[in-house]
C-alpha cells in the first residue's frame, strides 16, 4: 500500500514539475517571439513647409499626400487647421498652407 502512495505522490510531482517546464517553456517562446517582433521606429524629425493650393485640392488630399500614417490622419488634419487658423475644410485656390512633415533625415 505505501508503494502504491508513493509511487501515485512520484507522479503528481512529476507531472506538476512537467507543467511547470511546459508553462515556463511556453512564457519564454512568447517573449523570444516578442522580442523578434519588436521592430525600432526611426527617429523621425518634425519640419514644416508651404504649399500652394491648386484649383480641386481639398484639405484632405493634402493631408493624404503629406501624412503617411493613414491612421493619423484626422489628428494630422486637425494640426493642418489649427497652424493655419482654419475653423473647417475649406481652401481656396492661389493660397498658401503651411502643412507638417516628417523626415528620418537632419535637415
């Protein structure tokens, strides 16, 4: 009887010290898979320019061809109508907008 209780006790631990290594196993693949993932964003340098407004451009095909990141690109109108002192969308042809972009470069 008593071998049969240790041999049932041999086996929980190992079974607890194997989903240990499993669980431990699984944590460590995560963050090697993480860490390979992980990619370094460029330094990107802020800048402003002017640009000439031609007849049919809107705000927002300025803001479509000067900010790259399509998820920004209501914040990055906002900051177009905010440096212009702009209360909505409308441009006029023959005008000048200051509009923002980013560059990895010094210049």
């Amino acid at each position: 009887m008593k071998s049969r209780k240790k041999t049932g006790l041999k086996k929980k631990k190992e079974i607890i010290i194997l989903s240990m290594v499993l669980l431990l196993s699984i944590c460590l693949f995560g963050a090697i898979a993480r860490a390979k993932n992980t990619k370094e964003e460029p330094f990107l340098h802020k800048y402003y320019t002017s640009v000439q407004i031609h007849p049919g451009d809107t705000l927002w095909d300025i803001a479509t061809q000067y900010c790259h990141n399509s998820a920004q690109i209501k914040d990055y109108m906002q900051e177009l109508r905010r440096i212009n002192h702009l209360s909505g969308d409308k441009i006029h042809a023959g005008r000048y907008l200051t509009v923002v972009y980013y560059s990895e470069e010094y210049k």
